[in-house]
C-alpha cells in the first residue's frame, strides 16, 4: 500500500499531499519554497508558511509528482 502523508493548509483551501515513494529528492520544493519545505524539521512540510497560490505553483512544478494538492470544495 502506498504511503500518502497529508498537509492541510490552516486558511482550509489546500492541502498539500505528499507521496514519499515517488519523492526524487530533487529540493525544487525547498529551493522554492524554503519557508515551507524543512527537510530537517518535523513536520517538514508547513504550508501555513505560504499562500495557497505559492503552493499550487510550486506543486506543479514537482518534478517526480510526489507532491500533489487537493482543493477544498
């Protein structure tokens, strides 16, 4: 089963879905996003450091598609 790691965003429109098994360790999330993605902090990955649209920009451009996010309807 594949491990999926959930990050909601504390303003209730996105979480940030991480999927550990497809993670490259490129650090295109934490050179874009430093503030958010603590690789040696845990939790790692604190979106309530960014707004959701830096967030979105910054998934789209995950290289391994590990990271994903889910909109809030």
């Amino acid at each position: 089963m594949e491990k999926i790691i959930r990050y909601p965003h504390p303003n209730g429109e996105i979480t940030v879905i991480w999927k550990p098994a497809l993670c490259t360790h490129a650090g295109v999330c934490v050179r874009a996003l430093p503030q958010v993605y603590r690789p040696n902090q845990r939790p790692w990955c604190k979106p309530e450091y960014a707004l959701s649209k830096e967030l979105i920009e910054q998934i789209e451009g995950c290289p391994s598609g590990a990271l994903t996010y889910e909109l809030k309807t």
